[in-house]
C-alpha cells in the first residue's frame, strides 16, 4: 500500500547537521541581514516546507505574478507575496548572485540566501491587489508602506537551523512533524481548525461538528506568529486552548501552533492558509465568516464582504488539495441548553437564542462583568481575567498632542497631580523636556529625529502600560503615523487615550512663553511645527480640549472625565 500523499514527507530547505556547522563556518564572511519578527515567521516557513513548493523569497517574476494572478510564474497557485523587504542602504551593498546571511535579532545565523533579484516594488499596486484597497486602515498596507524596506531582495533560501522558540516546545511542529504523528497514530482525514483568538463553547461545537461531517480527526491550528494589532497575546491564548483541549476526546484531537505572521488578506489569506494546511498533512480546512478579515476600512465598512473568503476559497479547492469545510455560525438555545446552527433553528420564534460577541465579551472583560458559564469554560474565562482584570486596575497612557506653547505640559502636571491624589496607580509623566534631557539628548528637530524620539516615548509609555502604571505624554508629536505607530504599540497592553490640545498656532504664538516662535519667524529655528513644518491635526482622539480663557484645572478635570467614561478610573 503506498503512503496517503497527505502524510509523505514534504521537501524542507535545510541541509544536513554536517553541512550546516560548515556553512555556519563559512557564514561568518557573508553580509548579514537582521530579520525582522515577521520575516523570521517566513523564513521558518519557507525552511520546514509550510510554503512549500516555494524554495525561497520570491524572484520578481514570481512577485508580479503572484500580486496579478495569485500564481508564481510557473503557474502553480500561491495568493501571498513572501518577499525580503530591505533598506535602500542595504540593497545597494548587495550584489546579484551573492550569498547573504540571514540572522534572528539575537544574531543567530537561521539560513543564507543567493540574491537572484532586486526591485523597487509598486506598493500602492501590491496593496489594492493583495488586500484589495490601498487603505492603510488595513495592518498589513499600513506595514507595506510605513515598517517594510522599499526594496525587495528575491531568491533560493538555504536552511542553517530552526528560530529558537523557548515557548511551548511540545507544542511546535514542523509540516513533517505532523504528517509522521498523523502517520503513527493512523490519521488519514484531517480538519484543520485555523484561530487567533481564544477557543470558546461555540467554537467547540463547530468544530466538533465540522469534524464529524467530515469523518476527520480534528487538528487545532492556531497562529502564534503575528496576527493583527489588538489581538490577545500568544501566551494567553495557547493557555486558553490547553485549558479546553480536555473538554475534547483525546483520541480524535490534536493541537500543533504554526508560527506564521500573518497578513489579515481575507479571501486571499484564506486560500494561503488551505495552502499551508496541506502541507502540514491536512485534508479539510474550516473557513469561517470573514475569514482574516482585519476589521473596517477608513470608511467605516468591513474590508471584505461576509462569505468572500469561502467563495474564492471553493473555485480553488481541487488545486489546494484541501476540502473546505463551512464554518457554521452556532447560537446557544436557552429551552435546549445547548448549541445549534444558526440557519438549521425551525423554531426560532419559540426559543430565546443567546450569543455574545467578542465585542462584548471584552467589554465584560472590560468592567470586570459576569461571563456566564453557557458561553465559555470557567477555566478559559479565568486566563482572560488574570491577563486583562477590569480597567479600572489595568495601566494606561494618557497621550496629549499639540501645537508648541498649546499648554499641554500644565494640563499634563494638572493631571498628574489629579491621578497621585488618587494614588491606586503609580503616575509617571513623559513631558517633551523631561524626555529631550534624558532620554533623546543626542536627537535634533529633523523629521527623522522627532519621530525616533516620539517613538522613544511611546515605548517608554508601553512599558509603563504593561506593568499596570499610568503614562502620561505630553510631546508635540505632530506626525499622523507615529501616533498611530504609538497608539499600536500600547494598546496591545492598555488603553490609549489621545488628547489633542486644540489651541490655535494664533495663541500659542501669543503667548510664546520662551520665544520660540519668534525665533522660528526669523528662521532661527528650523522645521518649526505650525510655522515651516506641517501638524496632522488628529481626525479621533479620544477627547479634544480647547485651552483658549479655559483654567488649566477645567481641563485637567476633562480628561479625568474623560477617562472615568473610558472606565479607567473609578467614578
């Protein structure tokens, strides 16, 4: 009997232990480039056969081919640009041919590559094919234009050694891992249960059920690379699932964590992840409503349309190799007490359905509500409530922005002092001149350098945020992407609250305390916000203060208003 297609081995790119303790020698000599977090899900990728049959970062053929038509240049299907973004600076040294040495952040040689190709890439044309709008609402167009290098390097990868993980060893599989366990424990059907969130009761139910239809083992396949900026913590998440795997048969369920950054792609991102099933040994693949679906674009409408990710998924199944299972929207039934599809309820006149979305879900998280038992296991709901307690005992940032002179810095010691009185919180504030003396002295006013050392700031303030503290900023920061970049930056541990200080550049230049704008009228000061540099006047921020014959202490009680009305502080 031959072995099922599904469980042979799968081409990887490493070399033997032999060759890569000499390669790793020879290595040394090569031009090295640092891999970003989400080149490193990549390449790991790339090297245990996930992406297979790619055999490296795309050339520029396969690049234009895969963005146009979702196929490499060869015509075998692939929806998903997997390219070597760089620096100018950095592609300039390279020449094509050469071998380079791709490292992890800690410097460890992970495998080389040969730069067959170099370009410049049309972004704004990758971005409305890939993700079909160039809308920097979306994560992934907002990192193509404003975190990725402007060239892209294409060619063979060559595997050294596996990213070093130190979390959840047991728990990592490489594509050829699984298919040998499936093999052993004589699996030949099996669906793959894709997530990046947390595994609730309904989420069980479906996939009980799409395992049943499909007379298959179930495999849980969650992300632990990179998904979407807002989303829980890999850590929370895997403790969350470990803690429902015992609510399944332990002979028909299996969990295995893909490293896999990805690209919240929709429709596209949908055939992408049948495609890296497969190679993990997979024969069904469940997709859900909205399937990476990254939430709403700028106008305020989801990026894509509810079932788009399913139909786009169906014209190609036979060429994934992977049979789509529909992802059933499933509702508790009060009378039953139990949960059933949706659309397969007669009787919905006569029984009170219940469902709580995430939405929800956070906001009882939020206000530290109940969380009832029918919608999720005690143990599940216990990790989100030791990794997010309410908000009035979790850390924020209050971050004001505005003109130079708007009078930020006052309201921000106002507010300091207001949150002290307090004291449930340690209070730190992250003033311009504070910050200037003895975080970024060796920075200038450049572009370059203001965003650096708003960056500088918001780290600071996510440190702060993280440990349950309160941040309060106080920079001009006068740039829409920085704020933005901070914003993301925090929120993945705390709220964020955007205070634009809306005084007019008339009044500030008024009361031009220490003269600054009168030196930057007679050019004495370069790039002066207001004056020879531009302020992006925030479109959201959470609260807008007018500062104009206002006392300072009425806008310091705004904000803390503000902030009872956010939940944050108690009332």
């Amino acid at each position: 009997m031959t072995m099922l297609s599904n469980l042979a081995p799968i081409p990887e790119l490493y070399v033997s232990y032999e060759s890569a303790q000499k390669l790793k020698a020879e290595a040394a000599d090569l031009t090295s480039w640092d891999l970003t977090p989400r080149q490193i899900c990549d390449l790991e990728l790339l090297m245990n056969g996930g992406f297979n049959p790619l055999k490296g970062f795309l050339s520029e053929a396969d690049y234009d081919n895969v963005v146009d038509n979702m196929r490499l240049a060869d015509g075998t299907l692939w929806p998903m640009p997997i390219t070597l973004d760089v620096s100018e600076d950095f592609a300039e040294r390279i020449q094509l041919g050469q071998d380079i040495a791709l490292r992890d952040l800690e410097g460890v040689i992970l495998g080389t590559m040969t730069v067959t190709d170099r370009w410049m890439p049309d972004k704004h044309h990758e971005a409305k094919m890939v993700f079909g709008a160039d809308d920097q609402a979306h994560p992934a167009v907002n990192y193509l234009h404003n975190a990725a290098g402007k060239v892209y390097l294409g060619g063979p990868v060559t595997g050294i050694q596996q990213p070093v993980h130190y979390d959840f060893k047991a728990r990592r599989d490489t594509p050829n891992e699984l298919r040998a366990y499936f093999r052993k424990l004589g699996w030949r059907r099996i669906v793959a249960f894709q997530t990046r969130n947390p595994l609730h009761r309904a989420h069980q139910e479906l996939t009980f059920r799409a395992a049943k239809e499909a007379q298959a083992n179930l495999l849980i396949h969650p992300v632990v690379g990179m998904t979407k900026p807002g989303d829980v913590d890999h850590f929370t998440r895997v403790r969350c699932y470990e803690a429902v795997l015992d609510k399944y048969p332990a002979s028909t369920t299996s969990m295995s964590l893909v490293n896999l950054a990805m690209r919240m792609a929709g429709p596209r991102e949908a055939v992408w992840h049948g495609l890296i099933r497969a190679n993990h040994g997979c024969t069904h693949f469940i997709v859900g409503r909205d399937h990476a679906g990254p939430g709403k674009n700028s106008k305020g409408d989801d990026f894509y349309g509810p079932y788009d990710a399913q139909d786009l998924f169906r014209k190609f199944q036979d060429e994934i190799g992977v049979e789509m299972v529909d992802f059933k929207q499933m509702v508790y039934v009060q009378e039953r007490a139990q949960y059933e599809p949706h659309d397969e309820i007669l009787d919905k006149d006569q029984v009170t359905i219940l469902n709580i979305s995430g939405t929800e879900l956070r906001r009882r998280l939020r206000e530290g509500l109940d969380i009832p038992e029918w919608f999720s296991f005690p143990e599940v709901v216990q990790e989100l409530r030791n990794r997010f307690p309410p908000r009035s005992q979790q850390g924020f940032t209050v971050f004001f922005t505005g003109f130079s002179g708007s009078g930020k810095s006052t309201i921000a010691n106002a507010l300091m002092v207001k949150l002290m009185e307090m004291g449930d919180r340690p209070v730190t504030l992250l003033d311009g001149d504070i910050v200037r003396k003895n975080l970024s002295s060796e920075l200038g006013f450049s572009k370059e350098h203001r965003d650096l050392n708003i960056r500088r700031i918001g780290y600071v303030a996510s440190e702060i945020t993280k440990n349950g503290g309160i941040a309060i900023c106080a920079p001009i920061a006068p740039y829409e992407t920085t704020r933005r970049a901070v914003r993301e930056e925090i929120e993945k541990f705390g709220a964020f609250c955007e205070v634009h200080v809306a005084t007019s550049i008339e009044e500030c230049e008024r009361r031009d305390r220490k003269g600054l704008y009168k030196l930057a009228r007679e050019g004495k000061i370069k790039e002066f916000t207001g004056i020879s540099d531009p302020y992006d006047v925030p479109a959201d921020p959470e609260l807008r203060v007018e500062t104009e014959n206002v006392e300072v202490d009425n806008c310091a009680h705004q904000v803390l208003l503000k902030l009872e009305s956010m939940g944050l502080i108690a009332g």
